[in-house]
C-alpha cells in the first residue's frame, strides 16, 4: 500500500509578474518500506520536490496523499502535526542549534509532540538513540566540539527521536568524507532493513544514490520513466493506510505543564547562548524599574519626612482656646473670658479616642536673665510633660520635668536651642540657674532645634516649665486670684461687675432663681477653687483623624461647661488641616513626576527589547526555520518568543528591582535622604515589567511565527 502519492502535482513560483514553473504534472507513489533516491541535477526541481513530498510546501495544483490523507486541504498547524508525528528530516548542513549539546539538539521536536512525554522519558530516548548512532560518551558535547560525520549522527538521532515512519536525507554525505559517508549511508540501510523506515534521499551523486533500493530520476520537473522493474503499482487515492487526521486539538491539554516546562527550557537555552547581549538588551527595564523603585522610595520617604516635619510644627494639633467676653456689642477678643481648666486637658485626654495627647498651657512673656546677659524669649510656657509629646518635640540634652514637677510647682525649665546661643554662648546649661521676674529656674533640659514653623517664627526661641510654677510664682497670680490669664471682661477697668468665684463657668445662667447682683455676690462668695490656663493643645493621632478629634473635643468641652443645645460655645478651636492638605497634595504630585519622568525610561527598554527581538528574529531565521521542519507550529514560535521577552523583562524587572533598593540604600547612607520601602512599587515593577515583555515583545514573536518555513531553511 503506498505511504505516498502523488496525482499530477504542479509547482509555479511568482516573481513579480513572472512565472517559474517548477514542477510539471508529477504522479508517484512512494510504498512503506522503500528505500528511494531522488537523483536530479541542480535546477531541476528534486528538491522542490523533496519539500512537498515532507509538508514543507504546498503544490500550485495537483493531489498528495500522505498516509491515506490529503495533505493539499490541511492548513499550515497541521501539517506542522504531521511533520512531528511521522516524518524526520536529516539536512546536509546538519542545522544543529548551536551552543545547545547534543541531547539537547536531539530532544528538541519533543518539545512540540503533542502526546504527553515526561522530561525523563525524554531524556532516556534521546539517550538511547545517541549511543544507536555510536555518540554514547558525546552526550553533553555542543556542535563546534563534534566532527562533521558526529554532527550528522546527532541530525540523524534528532530526525528519529519521534519514531517517524517516514525519513527525509537532502544531501546527507554532501559534507562528509567518503568513510563518514560510508557509515552515514550505513545506517540508513540498517534503519530501513531492520526497522521498516521508509527512506528518501535526495543525491545528485551516482554512488550514495546505488545504496537505495529504488532511483528516481528527475528532470526540468518532470520525473523520468522508471525500469519496469522499480516501478509501484498505485493504489487508490485516499485509500492507503488511512489514519486519523492530525491536529492540535486531538490530544487536549495533556501534558501541558510539562510541554511549558520544555518550552522555558529552550528560552533559557537561547538566552543562555547570547548572555551578553540579553543582559545588553535588559539593561534598558534594569534602569527604569530601577529608577521606578528609587524614586517612589526617595518620594514616599521624603513625603513621609514632609509629613512628620508638619506634624512636628503642628500640622497635626488643635489649639484649643477660651471663649470671648463682650459687652454692649463689644467684643474683647479670644481669651477674654475665663472657660478652659488644666481638668479639661485631663478630659480631652482620657475621653476623645481619636486625640493622642493633650497639655494644657499658661504663657508669660517676660525677660530671662543668665548672669550679666538677658534675653525676652518669644514663648515662655508654662506646661506640662505632655506637651512634648504633642509638638513631637525630643529632648537634645538633659530631661523634662515631671507630673510631680507639676504638682509641686518646682522650680526647673527646659530651654530652645535659641536661648541656649543667647544666653550660655556655648556654656552646658544644664544645672545651671536662670531668673525669669526674679524666680530661679534650673535648666534640667535643652530642646532638639525645631528652626521655624509655617509661619515662620522660630520655634526653638522657647522656655518650658511647670504650668503650675509659671501661673502662681512668674506671673503673680494666685488660687484665690480667680481671672489669673483672662482680662477684665469690661476692657476698661471701670466697670462695676465682680466675679464672686460662685460659678465656675460664668457663661451658665441659673433660671430657677433671680440673678444676684454684684454687691450680693461679692459679699457671699463661694469656696469653689477654679484654675484657668490660656490654651489647650491637643494632637490628633493622624492626620486624617483631625475632623473627628475636633467633634470629640467639642463634645466633651459642651458636657463640661454645661453648653445647652443651641448655646453658643465658650470656647474656640483652630486647626491647619488646609495648609496640610496643600503640603500633602504638593508631595504627592512630585512623586508622580519622579514616577511619570521613571516609567519614560521603562517604555525607552521596551522599544530597547523590541529592537533587539526583532535584531534576534532575523539572526535566527534558520533555526526557526529548523523548528517548523521538525514540527513547530506558528503558535509555538510565536509562544516561544513571547516568552523569551518575558523572562528579558522579568529578569530586567528583578535585577531594577535589586539595583533599585540598593540605590535607595546608599542614599538614605551617604546623602542621609530619608526613604521608605514601598511593596506597592514592586508588584508595580514586575507587573509592568511583564506588561512591557508583552507589548513590546508580541511583534516580534508575531513575525517570527509567520515565517515560512522553506523560506527561513533557505535564509543566509
């Protein structure tokens, strides 16, 4: 039964608006187990032929039969199929993949055999036919380490790895030597004697040609008649050795994990064989995944550093201040009235979850004097421990003083770097004694330096002590003194009202009894102990928790000061969350610039990648060439390449993403640049690093699938 036939095959190739024609009305039949040489002068159509007869080509017109199925009505893949499954190819130029070793070479159509092969089983076959062929011990041996006789036993080994019925020879001693030649010949009458392999091949020269058991000759396209006795009996078309149809959908997805595994292999076997320029080639996505991490690093750092300077200067603070007094429609400004007690700080504390801290404050402004040198500070504060908390304000020297310090009244402050220039000029103040209105106070600490704040006022021009030893010893006022910071509500000092100390709020109004007047009052006061400060300062523990620190601050101050519903309040609170906002908002948009100015040079390494694929498509046209020969099919190319670009980037991505971080490293250590580590910017680089592979390598990979094979065989 024949394994080939042919019915009047036509082939005609176009040039412009000529037309060569090839092969004219051939008609042949090839039986299984033939041992045939297609002889023929150069020129005159033997290897055409050779293409149609092994599914590299199609004919113009005419019907082939392959195996019982008509090769004219399949597409491309499946003829690709087709080539995998039953026929081997052993070229004259032996098209072994260079820097690859020879089991490798030989395992290569495996890697696109659509029946389920584990790597061991593949291994063991190319194994076993290696030492057939007598290359037992030149298993791991590359190409240029092989002789040319070695060379063509490797394409020999590789043509039969998937035990085709059917094995083509162009000119398989053409490069040989006549004793390499001789046992090159050799096994091929030993694979179609002994193991029914149906031999083709196409010679020019007379005396390989004697080794077949059947001649062919062709010339100027037209096969010359045969001796009587060579000649086959045809069979009828469609008819011989039919078998199922090949195709890619036949085996399903069985095994796919291990066809991928083999596919990643050859990618990482072809980059293997350029290292220099695939590291040349991801230098482009190393530099921008690189600059992509350090600058969203450096940005989010700084950022964060912006964020903590403003909190420090009291981004993140509300000033809490007592209500104002007015009388005959004449306001007396904030702090005219006497509404706020070092309790409610307590309060504020203890009761609002969103407010981190809270102090309460007392200030004087006066003159500090040490020694012959005097200096009037711009903020003298009486307060407590808390306060440095609030205002994130870490001690340079020394220590605070204490709640006991508070409750004592002790003598002893804390001082800004500025009176520390201004009054010590130089001197270690700590220990040392100071007069502020004639009381001693003992520096215990110095302050870290602040420099200015958003108003620019230096914040470092600044005394600390206990609230209770500002209140009752610098500025004179007592526990029985009750308007001790607040001015007379009247303004002028002429007015005749006398606060009794009957009421600790003097903005609650008593309905159930007549209002006393202001001798009643005063000769029947109360024995109620109420202490006022000038402000609270409370920090909210974020900055998005502000809003809702001031509702809990406002709540709490309502129920305390006994505020009914739709009173107005006695008190004011002020915070800076708009010029926060400006601040946030202006980093924010600097570190999009950094990463938009970052992700420019990621797409200059994607057109970088795509450059070079294209540059690597063209270099390897042959070997793709080789590829479809053996059974690739456009999907596979277009696969591997794509691949091959991801693993550039994905490599690329890696490497940015180590050079980036220690870029980031070695700033934060020899600028003293604050950076922070940012995972979103990672999954970022890889992602984008996969999304550039994709882009700009799919073009590429698209072209090289579209490659004919005949065409890339032929390519130099």
């Amino acid at each position: 039964m024949a394994l080939i036939e042919l019915q009047d095959i036509y082939k005609t190739y176009e040039i412009g608006e000529i037309s060569i024609p090839v092969l004219r009305g051939i008609s042949l039949n090839i039986h299984e187990g033939d041992f045939v040489a297609l002889m023929g002068t150069s020129g005159s159509g033997k290897t055409t032929l050779m293409n149609i007869l092994g599914c590299l080509d199609h004919p113009t017109s005419g019907h082939f039969w392959f195996d019982g199925q008509d090769v004219v009505e399949l597409s491309a893949d499946d003829r690709a199929v087709l080539r995998n499954q039953k026929i081997g190819f052993v070229f004259q130029n032996f098209n072994l993949l260079p820097r690859t070793s020879a089991l490798e070479n030989v395992m290569m159509p495996l890697s696109y055999t659509m029946e389920h092969t584990s790597d061991r089983e593949a291994h063991k076959r190319a194994e076993e036919l290696l030492q057939r062929v007598g290359l037992g011990e030149h298993l791991d041996h590359e190409p240029s380490q092989l002789s040319g006789g070695q060379q063509q036993r490797v394409a020999i080994a590789r043509a039969l790895i998937n035990h085709p019925p059917l094995l083509f020879a162009d000119e398989p001693t053409g490069n040989l030597d006549s004793k390499t030649s001789e046992e090159v010949l050799g096994i091929f009458a030993q694979l179609n004697e002994k193991e029914g392999v149906t031999i083709i091949l196409v010679t020019h020269d007379p005396n390989v040609a004697q080794h077949a058991k059947r001649i062919i000759r062709i010339s100027d396209g037209v096969i010359e008649p045969e001796p009587m006795g060579h000649q086959s009996t045809a069979a009828e078309p469609g008819k011989a050795l039919r078998s199922e149809r090949p195709s890619a959908e036949k085996y399903g997805s069985g095994g796919f994990v291990a066809r991928f595994r083999r596919m990643l292999r050859t990618v990482l076997n072809s980059l293997r064989r350029n290292v220099l320029r695939a590291a040349l080639t991801t230098l482009g996505i190393v530099i921008g995944v690189a600059a992509v991490i350090a600058m969203m690093e450096i940005g989010r750092g700084s950022s964060s550093s912006i964020q903590r300077s403003i909190a420090s200067m009291g981004a993140n603070n509300v000033v809490i201040l007592p209500g104002t007094a007015s009388s005959g429609g004449v306001s007396f400004g904030a702090g005219s009235v006497m509404t706020l007690t070092p309790q409610d700080s307590d309060a504020i504390v203890n009761e609002a979850p969103a407010v981190r801290a809270a102090a309460p404050i007392v200030r004087a402004r006066t003159q500090v004097i040490y020694g012959g040198k005097n200096w009037v500070p711009s903020a003298i504060y009486g307060t407590t421990p808390a306060y440095l908390d609030v205002r994130e304000w870490p001690m340079a020297d020394g220590e605070t003083f204490t709640e006991r310090d508070v409750r004592n009244a002790s003598k002893v402050c804390v001082i800004g770097q500025r009176l520390v220039r201004e009054l010590f000029e130089g001197e270690n103040p700590i220990g040392k004694e100071l007069r502020v209105q004639n009381v001693s106070f003992k520096v215990i600490g110095v302050l870290s330096s602040k420099g200015a704040n958003m108003m620019g006022m230096d914040q470092d021009d600044i005394l600390l002590a206990p609230w209770t030893t500002i209140k009752y010893r610098v500025t004179g006022n007592s526990v029985a003194n009750v308007n001790q910071s607040a001015a007379s509500s009247s303004g002028s000092g002429t007015s005749q009202a006398v606060n009794s100390l009957n009421q600790i709020y003097p903005t609650t109004q008593n309905s159930l009894y007549p209002a006393q007047s202001a001798t009643q009052a005063a000769d029947t006061p109360l024995p109620v102990r109420f202490t006022n400060v000038d402000q609270i300062l409370a920090a909210a523990r974020t900055t998005p928790e502000i809003p809702a620190a001031i509702n809990q601050i406002t709540q709490i101050l309502r129920e305390r000061h006994r505020i009914r519903p739709g009173e107005a309040e006695d008190f004011n609170l002020r915070d800076m969350t708009e010029m926060t906002k400006t601040l946030s908002s202006t980093t924010t948009m600097m570190t999009k610039l950094l990463l938009a100015v970052a992700l420019i040079s990621l797409v200059v390494g994607g057109v970088g990648i795509m450059n070079i694929m294209l540059v690597s498509v063209t270099e390897r046209t042959r070997e793709i060439g080789l590829r479809m020969a053996v059974g690739a099919r456009g999907r596979n190319i277009l696969q591997q390449f794509l691949v091959e670009s991801v693993v550039l980037c994905f490599c690329g991505g890696a490497a940015g993403i180590l050079l980036g971080r220690g870029i980031s490293y070695l700033v934060t250590i020899l600028l003293h640049w604050p950076t922070e580590l940012s995972i979103d910017a990672v999954l970022a680089a890889f992602l984008v690093s996969a999304t550039v592979g994709i882009t700009f390598g799919y073009y590429p990979a698209w072209k090289a699938s579209r490659l004919d094979p005949i065409m890339a065989l032929r390519y130099e």
